[in-house]
C-alpha cells in the first residue's frame, strides 16, 4: 500500500523515525542533544549576568540588584576586565556578571 492509499482512505501518513546518521545543526533534534542546558538558564557559578543597556550606569545596575547605588564598585571589580580602568565608560551589549551579595 503506497502514500497516495493511506490519503485516499483519510489515514495518516506512517511515522518515519528519525535517522541519527543525518542530522544537520539546524534540526532541533540535534540541537538538543548537543546542547544538554536549557535555554535561558543561569550559569552554574549562582551568579546572575546582565547585559548592558543605553543609559545604564553600574549604580543604578547596583541598584537594581542589591538596592543600594554605592554597590556599584562590587561590580566594577568582578568585570574590571571588561569595563576596563574607567567605570564610567561602560558599553552597551557588555555583558557583566553580577556577584551575589
């Protein structure tokens, strides 16, 4: 019995398995079993990460997480490298990681 009998009697089509021989980088398939961590998910160390936004500065970032503007040199020197030797020139699209308190 071909494709063309299973339409004609209103039938699904028999499921195909999948062949692991051919998966390409854009089947979801193999997009999951290359990449085991969830989408989203924050990094093992518990620190979270902030991606920096125009007309963001690192006290109001230090606000927004720990509540107090002053925080703001804690963290400069976990992203010293990033931010280089001027605190004040911060980019955005730089990613910060943000200690926990």
């Amino acid at each position: 019995m071909g494709l063309r009998d299973f339409f004609k009697k209103g039938e699904k089509e028999p499921v195909k398995a999948p062949n692991p021989t051919n998966r390409q980088p854009g089947d979801s398939t193999f997009f999951n079993q290359q990449s085991p961590q969830q989408p989203g998910a924050q990094p093992v160390t518990g620190q979270d990460t902030y991606t920096v936004k125009s007309g963001d500065s690192l006290s109001k970032i230090a606000k927004h997480y720990y509540g107090d503007a002053n925080a703001w040199k804690k963290i400069y020197e976990a992203n010293k490298a990033t931010i280089g030797s001027n605190p004040d020139l911060i980019k955005p699209g730089q990613q910060f990681v943000i200690p926990k308190q």
